[in-house]
C-alpha cells in the first residue's frame, strides 16, 4: 500500500513540475506572436475553459 502511494505522489510531482514549466512557456510564445496581453490572457482564458470541462467528466463516476 504505502509504494502504491509514493508512486501517485510521484506521477502527481511530476506532472505539477511538467505544468508548471509549460505554462510560463506557452504564455510567453502567445505573447511574444501576438505582442498583447489581452489577448494572450484570452488564449489562457480559452485554454483553461476547455481543460475543466475535460476534468470534470473524468471525476465523474460511471454508471455500471
């Protein structure tokens, strides 16, 4: 039990650490194309709404 704990906190460090390194570097790429903070935080705004709904069907329990 406790390895298969050490192991999801693990897999869950590794993907905080993954997102945050891809966050600031996509954020930059938008604005350095777009040259606007508006609309980079836009973008952000666009990404983020898309990512919850996606979330939010995967904590859903199926029905079986």
């Amino acid at each position: 039990m406790g390895n298969k704990v050490g192991l999801v906190l693990g897999v869950y460090n590794l993907a905080n650490f993954i997102g945050m390194a891809l966050g600031p570097v996509i954020s930059s790429k938008i604005l350095d194309s777009t040259h606007s903070y508006g609309l980079a935080f836009l973008f952000s705004l666009i990404l983020v709404g898309l990512i919850f709904p996606l979330l939010f069907r995967l904590t859903i329990p199926k029905n079986q």
